[in-house]
C-alpha cells in the first residue's frame, strides 16, 4: 500500500484489561471510530501507545490484528524504538511480515548517539527493508535531535520519506520546507500546534487527543484543507484545553481518561504508570467535564 503522508494518522493507545493483558475488543472498538471518523492511517506502539512496556509478542500481535481489522483502508505504522541498530533491523522485518505499511522510527534509545551514530542507525534499517520510513524528532522528549544537514543524508534512502515533527519549534515546519520541497512530508506531531502546523505546510497531523475525539480531529485538518479557516479555529480553540493534556508527562493517563468519558477504551495502563489520583485526576476530568459541556455542532465538509 502506498502512504500519502498526509491527513491525520491517530497515534492510538494501547487497551489493557485489568489483568494486563491485551484487550483487543476494546482496542478494535476505538479504531473502528477512528476509521469511520476519516482518519488517514493508525500508528502502532508509540509514546501514547505504551511502546516501552510492550513486549514483542503483543506489538507483533498489535499488528496483525490492525491490519486484519482495517482491511487496507488506511495504512498501519508501527514504531520502531530499539537499543540496538541489530533489534531495530528486526523489528522492521517482522512489522513486515505482520502486515505493517510503513514504519514510525525514534533514534536510539538509552544511549546518546551522536550525529553520525544517529544517521548510520536510520539509513541502517531504511536499507534492510522497502518499507516507507517516517522519523520520529522529538528531542524534548527523547534528547536526541534529527537536523536539517542530518535530513540530506537520511533522504540518500528513497523510503525514508516523512518526519513526524515534534521539536516544539513551529519554524521547522518552514525550514524543511525550503531545505527539500515535498521530498520530505511532514506529520505535526503536537497536539497543541497542529493547526499552526498545518497553516504553515505540514501535510499531516500524528494526533493524539483523536483517540477520544476522532471526528473533531478530522474536521479541523479537512476545514483547513479546504481553506475553511475559521471554522477550523472555532473547533481548534474548543479543542485547546484538551490538547494541552497531550503535553504532561501523563498523556497516556491523560487520554485513557478522555477515551472512558466518551466510551472508547477504558483507563487502564501498564505498571509502572498508575491511574490517576486525587487533585490530578480531577483536574483533568474537569477538563474533560467542560470539553463535553460545549462540545461543538460541526460543519458539513
């Protein structure tokens, strides 16, 4: 399957049971909101999806069963997120032979790879597989930053093709723009500037607040697309202080909440990360309390 690299690709949570154990009715409930909402792709094993407590057998099963469940509606991506190059090559053979359309790449993890390190790691699994690439650059969180200059060796490698951006630094969206055209597709990869993103070229929106508010999400990029501007900033500005839970060191527990409040997954995560307590959880179910309040009527598009 082709990815466009383009429209909003939900960067799903995971659903556990309370025994821990993969809850897949639950997750297939979700997507297939997700897919009737319009989304563009489903991407796997992510941040939001509790990559680092995944086993290998559950993202291997992850996988097959998203790919069997969305029938090749949209693509499936999952994320690589390996502390070897040797463990990322792997990863990216069986995502293949599990049905997976294209790949979501973070740099090493745990050790601090320098410039070269981190090209030689990307071009390195890029070269063992025909699956199209996405990187993921989000040092804030994971301290290692994929540049301009790095980017013109990565893109020697035709299936390295998109960048999930996640600097923080709005400017970037128009720095890889001029640096190489379309060559390289960008994917916003933060909630909170998706819009802003979007307006200044992005091409598509890595979301996660979708995973509670899939149809939101969706008229928000397509009323942009059309030049609807002011109707997807009415949405956008609703939308804000649900976004902002996206950004805190708890958006898994953030979003699982906001799933519950809409019936689309439930609130369970994996150990270490617990349910939220106390004044926590009720701020962000306030949130959420005043998110559904004024839930906006939305446009036809």
């Amino acid at each position: 399957m082709n990815v466009a690299w383009q429209g909003v690709m939900p960067a799903v949570t995971t659903k556990f049971t309370q025994n821990d154990e993969l809850d897949l009715p639950l997750f297939a409930k979700n997507i297939e909101a997700q897919v009737a909402a319009g989304v563009h792709g489903i991407v796997l094993g992510g941040t939001l999806g509790e990559a680092s407590t995944l086993s290998v057998d559950e993202k291997r099963t992850l996988t097959r069963y998203t790919s069997e469940l969305v029938a090749a509606k949209v693509p499936v991506l999952i994320n690589i997120a390996e502390q070897t190059t040797k463990g990322a090559i792997l990863a990216a053979q069986q995502a293949q032979e599990d049905g997976a359309n294209a790949l979501m790449m973070l740099p090493p993890m745990r050790y601090k790879a320098g410039p070269l390190e981190t090209v030689a790691y990307f071009k390195a699994v890029a070269n063992s597989t025909d699956l199209p690439i996405m990187v993921y650059n989000n040092p804030v969180d994971y301290a290692i930053e994929v540049t301009l200059p790095m980017f013109e060796f990565l893109l020697e490698c035709d299936n390295i093709q998109a960048v999930k951006e996640s600097t923080r630094d709005i400017s970037n969206v128009t720095r890889i723009k001029n640096a190489f055209g379309d060559r390289l597709k960008i994917m916003t990869g933060v909630d909170t500037l998706a819009l802003e993103s979007l307006l200044m070229g992005a091409d598509g929106w890595i979301a996660g607040l979708v995973c509670a508010f899939p149809k939101e999400t969706v008229a928000i990029y397509e009323l942009q697309k059309q030049g609807r501007i002011d109707e997807a900033l009415a949405i956008y500005r609703w939308f804000l202080p649900l976004l902002e839970l996206d950004i805190n060191p708890k958006l898994v527990q953030n979003i699982k909440l906001a799933e519950v409040a809409v019936d689309l997954g439930s609130e369970w995560v994996r150990a270490p990360r617990l349910p939220l307590t106390g004044a926590e959880r009720e701020h962000v179910l306030n949130v959420i309390k005043e998110g559904l309040a004024n839930r906006p009527v939305l446009p036809n598009y």
